[in-house]
C-alpha cells in the first residue's frame, strides 16, 4: 500500500522537445514517475525516476493518468 499523502499529481503539458500531454508523480521534492501521451508518436510512454518503484505505485500512476488524460491523440 502506498502514502498517497506523501505523493503530488501534477499535469504535465510539452511541445517543445516532445508534443503531448501527461502527468507527474512527485515523491516531497522527488520527481518519481511520469506517464506521457505523445500525440506526434502516438504513444504513451513511462518513464520512471527512481529504480524501484512498487507496483502500487505503478498502478496508481496509471490510474490517475486514465483519470486525468484524455486517450484520444490530438492530431
């Protein structure tokens, strides 16, 4: 079980090096996860920051991210 109250949900937006939307999960001051919706890709991408990240903590990544991004690319 993880400490969602030690964890921030951020929305991410970027055009500049990638085109896309997606979100951020920071740790206190730690970024540890990020799932990406690149819409030049088509492609949702993970990337971590940390090397061991619990399962949980996947799952719940993946969760807010189906909860904050839309999943149709934008052209």
């Amino acid at each position: 079980m993880i400490n969602k109250s030690n964890l921030k949900v951020i929305i991410v937006s970027d055009v500049n090096q990638r085109d896309g939307i997606g979100i951020e999960i920071w740790e206190k001051d730690k970024l540890i996860i990020e799932i990406f919706r690149d819409d030049s890709k088509k492609s949702r991408e993970v990337t971590t920051y940390k090397k061991d990240i619990s399962l949980d903590l996947v799952e719940y990544a993946i969760d807010c991210f189906k909860k904050e991004i839309p999943n149709k690319f934008l052209d």
